[in-house]
C-alpha cells in the first residue's frame, strides 16, 4: 500500500511539473473557464474618457477596462481575454493564436479566426482584426470629434452628433460599386483596412492616434492543377479543424453555391457536428434554387432533419423592414444581403456561422470566369481595368464632375495593388469581398452571433494567388476541388449554371414571382437636393417631379432600379440627422428609428432600446 502511494505521489509531482513547463513553454493561456460564464459580447467600444460625457447613454457598469484614465473600454456583456508573453488580449468573435509565435505581435499577425482586439502594451493601446479585415473595425478620423473606436459603424455613430455623409461612399454604392480601402458611409469615420492595426497613446505628451501597415502576405509560387486541388483540400481541412474543431454551436448555411457545400462536406468528413440551414430566395429567373440544392445537398450529406432547417421566404412587408434593418446594422455599406436576415429567427444566440460565401472570389476569382473576355485584354493595364470596373456599372451617374471623381477613386484603388496578373484578384477580394460580399453577417453580431469565413483565411488568399489566371478563366475550381474529394455532391447543380426559368422548375424549384419590392413614400422620401446632383434626361425629371407627386408608387414601383437606391440614401441621411446619443451604449434592443419605419415586427432585436 506504502507502495502505491508513493508511485500516486510521483506520477502527481510528475503532472504538476509538466503542466508547469508547459505554460513557461506556451506563452498562450485561453481563460475557458471564464467563457463559459454567461453570453460573449460580439461588439465592444472605446471612447476617450473626456468623452464620456460626451456621449449619453453610458453607463458605468458597461466598462470592462479603463486604461490609465484616458480610455474606457465598454461591452454589452464579456469579452474574451488570451494572455499571450504576459500581456491581455481582449477580442472578439473567434481567434486562434499560432503556435510558437515570436512575440505579441506575430502573435497577433498570424491568427487565425474573423475577431477584432485590443491590448496594451508599453503605454501603447492597440487595436486591430484579423489580418485580412474581416471583422468590421471602424474609428473616428476627425480632429473635430473625440477619438473613439468601434466594431460597428451603428453603435459609433450613436455616440456622437452633427455627422455628415460622405459623399465620395455613395458616388460609388448608388452606381452598384463598393466602398474603397478605409471610406465609410460617414465623412468623420474610417474602416480599418486589411494589413493594419490602430495604435493610441496612452501618453499624453505623445501622438494620439496613428495607423500601422504590416506585411501579410506576398504572391507564392505557382502551382500544377493537381497540387492546387490538393493543397486547397487540405488547407480547408485544417483551417475548418482549428476554428470549427472545439466548438458546440457550428451552423453551416446550405445554398445552391459551392462554397457552402464544400464546407459542409469538408466538416462532415472531420466528424465535426454541426446544424445547417437554407433560406429560401428568389435566383435570377425567379425560381428558388437555394432551396432545392440545399436540400439535395443535405440529403447527400446525410445531415439529419433534427439538424437541418429550411425557411419559406418571408411576406413582402416583412422583407422590406428587414431591408431596413440590414441598413441600419450594416451602417448602409451594402444594398445586398436583405434575404438573409430572415435565418436570425431560427439561429440560437451565440451560434458560430461557418459560411463560403467568399469562397468563390479568393478560390475561384469569379471575376475572370464572369468577364472572360474583358479580363483578358485588361490583364495589368490599370485603364484598361478601370474601364471595365466604370462602364461595367453606371446606374445613377451624378454630374459629370462626380463622375470624373468616380473614376480616379477607382484608379487610386487599382494602383494600390498594381503588382503583377493578380491585381484584380487582390483589389476585389479587398474591396468588394470585403466590404461588400462579407458585410451581410453584421446583423449577426448585433444578435450575439459570431462568424467563421474558412476561405477568409491568409492560407487560403495565398493559395488563390497560387494559380495563373489563364487557368482560371474557364473552370470553376470551387466544384473541381469538390470533384477531387466527392464526386457526386460536385455533380449537383449550383447558381453558376446558366439555365431558363422552366428548366430549374422541371428540376423542381418553386417559382416565386418577381415583386420589385420597395420602401413606401410613407417611409421615405426623396428629397430634391439628392435628385439634383444625378445626370437626368428629359423623361427623368418628369417622373421626380410630377410622377413622384402625383403617382408616387407607381412610379417607384415601375422604376424600382433606379429609385430604390435613392431611397436607401435618403433613409442614410434621416438616420444621419436622427439624434440617438441617448440610446444605451451597445444596445441590442430595436432603435425608434427602426420602429418608426417598420411594417412589420423586427428581426435583428425582439425587444425596444
């Protein structure tokens, strides 16, 4: 017995030692213990504590740091904390730190997840998101306001008032294009960019505020058709095994892409669990193909129906207050994306979303496969690639002077990514994916939701230079790497395929007539300094002046493309001029300003500020 528990003393001396090397050996302690107290905030704040009275609607308890008294740090709820060489990181959404980093910031350069962060160190305050600029980070940029930061445009903008919009953003959105690098919606805000990370003093005697760029990554060798399809699998395995691996709540969308698919196939193939669901919508010829994929794809999965959901399209009024919705929580920086607030009805909070929707423009650089012909002679000529960008969109040109604006913000932004045949690549996967395709999941952290964009990660950017352009102008390589792995799922048919109405329908798609749904006079209307500085033939100012007087719904009914970014902007500038500093910091309830336009109940939030 003496024995026994002398060999029981050893082996505990023996653990206790190893757990001790282990952490002097692994600078990266995750708090876990703390995570499963309560619900993670999916939002934070920081404001200059000057400001604080500044800005209504704060209350102490909200603070989760305060730093040297010149900052406070608020939350709705916890935030995540990793140490990481002894300093704290604070983050949110998802963050996996590497092993072995050299220090804090490779560290930090190096993540893996879509999270924002903050951290102090050496009387340094930094605040940063993952290294492709995933998560959302907006700060203020105006000597005229108080330095503040935000992980949302919305809750920023309800510190402060007398803002103006900024008029450079919606040159460009009314005209069906993104928003450039670091431009928001609001003249006296800036979205971080990727490859950057804010920096504070926390001395006063120092520079405030400056924006430090770092490298993240450079062209890589390029690679045969078969390594491509296999490095692409396996990076895909990994990425989904270290930000999927470990989680209870994965939700993969399913659609009629194949992004979704291959995620689904991929996690269903590692044994990570996971709940999936389709929303249905309506595919260009007016017939939901989401939905008949998406279940097709299910089933081929054998994902079972106690883990599978599927959503009808909601009513017309609904889809119009949940167009205004994904407006306000997006801060207006996209017109799309209005069909998938419907799911937030059915995801439990906290949910981690696995979604693809980014995939095809890193992997496949859909761009080339779409426009064939125009990429081939604008190959790395920047007039010939701006061209192509202006002409290929030119819905509501502003006078010419705009119009000439227009075009050298668009040149600017090419020749920041001039390089070699992957300029293209690198300036929609940083602007229009990024700011555009990827916007669509902020509804979701205004809910408590976090997101996971495996094809969003830096390995997988890498591997999408990996591969000369001639090779991907005529192959969907989302599907051959499918293909490589489950043939019969890459069989399935997918919204890339060019079909007529009556043949989804034979396939056995619902058909969902088209309704041009748009905001009611009675929500919004156009006001004459909006309608003034568009280009308008004769026929155009006949119907903004006496048709929208006397025939209002017709008339923007009848014109739905043309009035329905008109009315987006108008609903920007009620919201501009909307005082809601007295909104509760970080509320997650519905603001009047939502209430008061709604035709039906909220989506976003269930319960008022």
């Amino acid at each position: 017995m003496n024995g026994f528990f002398t060999l029981w003393k050893i082996l505990l001396l023996l653990r206790v030692l190893n757990n001790f090397i282990y952490a002097k050996m692994n600078p990266l302690k995750r708090n876990r213990a703390a995570e499963k107290q309560g619900m993670l905030s999916m939002n934070f704040i920081g404001i200059e504590a000057s400001a604080l009275p500044y800005s209504k609607g704060t209350a102490p308890s909200f603070i989760q740091h305060s730093i040297e008294g010149r900052w406070a740090l608020l939350a709705h709820q916890r935030i995540n904390v990793i140490d990481c060489f002894g300093y704290s990181i604070h983050y949110v959404g998802q963050m996996k730190l590497p092993e072995k980093p050299e220090n804090l910031h490779d560290a930090l350069r190096r993540a893996k997840g879509t999270f924002a962060y903050y951290v102090v160190q050496n009387e340094l305050l930094y605040v940063g998101t993952d290294p492709m600029g995933f998560y959302p980070l907006y700060f203020t940029s105006s000597q005229n306001i108080p330095l503040a930061f935000s992980t949302s445009l919305t809750h920023l903008k309800r510190r402060f008032k007398n803002l103006t919009p900024n008029w450079d953003a919606w040159n460009l959105m009314l005209n069906g294009e993104d928003l450039l690098g670091d431009m928001t919606t609001i003249k006296e805000f800036r979205r971080l960019r990727e490859g950057e990370v804010l920096c504070y003093s926390l001395n006063p005697s120092a520079v405030s505020q400056r924006t430090i760029s770092f490298p993240f990554y450079k062209t890589p060798e390029q690679v045969s058709d078969d390594e491509f399809i296999e490095q692409g699998n396996t990076i895909l395995t990994d990425v989904l095994s270290t930000l999927m691996g470990e989680e209870e709540n994965n939700l993969i969308p399913l659609t009629a892409g194949h992004d979704s698919r291959r995620i689904a196939n991929a996690a269903k193939q590692l044994g990570i669990p996971f709940n999936s669901i389709t929303q249905s919508t309506r595919h260009a010829t007016n017939c939901d193909v989401d939905t008949l994929v998406g279940r097709q794809t299910a089933e081929l999965l054998g994902i079972p129906d106690s883990r599978y959901q599927h959503l009808p399209m909601p009513s017309n009024e609904t889809i119009i207050t949940q167009t205004l919705e994904k407006d306000y929580w997006t801060g207006f920086e996209t017109p799309a994306h209005e069909w998938s607030v419907n799911m937030l009805h059915a995801i439990p909070r906290d949910s981690l979303i696995c979604d693809g929707i980014v995939g095809d423009q890193i992997v496949t650089n859909s761009v080339y496969y779409n426009f064939k012909k125009e990429m081939e002679s604008a190959s790395n000529d920047t007039s010939a690639i701006v061209d192509f960008i202006v002409k290929k969109k030119n819905i509501l040109p502003l006078n010419s002077v705009e119009q000439e604006r227009r075009r050298s913000l668009i040149e600017a932004s090419v020749k920041e990514y001039i390089d070699d045949e992957h300029t293209m690549i690198r300036h929609t996967v940083f602007n229009h994916t990024r700011r555009n395709t990827a916007a669509w999941y902020y509804p979701f952290l205004a809910k408590g939701n976090r997101v996971c964009l495996p094809f969003a990660d830096l390995d997988f950017f890498h591997h999408g230079l990996s591969m000369s352009l001639d090779r991907k102008r005529d192959k969907l390589w989302q599907r051959t790497c499918i293909e490589a792995i489950n043939p019969e799922l890459a069989s399935l048919h997918s919204t890339r395929d060019r079909h007529s109405s009556e043949y989804w329908r034979e396939q056995g798609a619902a058909y969902v007539p088209r309704d041009k749904l748009t905001f009611t006079p009675e929500q919004v209307k156009i006001p004459k300094q909006i309608l003034m500085k568009l280009e308008r033939s004769f026929s155009e100012r006949i119907l903004d002046t006496i048709g929208l007087k006397l025939m209002p719904n017709k008339v923007i009914k009848s014109w739905a493309w043309r009035y329905l970014p008109l009315q987006r902007f108008a609903i920007f500038l009620d919201w501009l001029e909307e005082d809601e500093t007295s909104l509760p910091v970080l509320s997650e309830g519905t603001p009047p300003f939502i209430s008061n336009r709604a035709l039906s109940s909220s989506t976003v939030t269930s319960f008022p500020c």
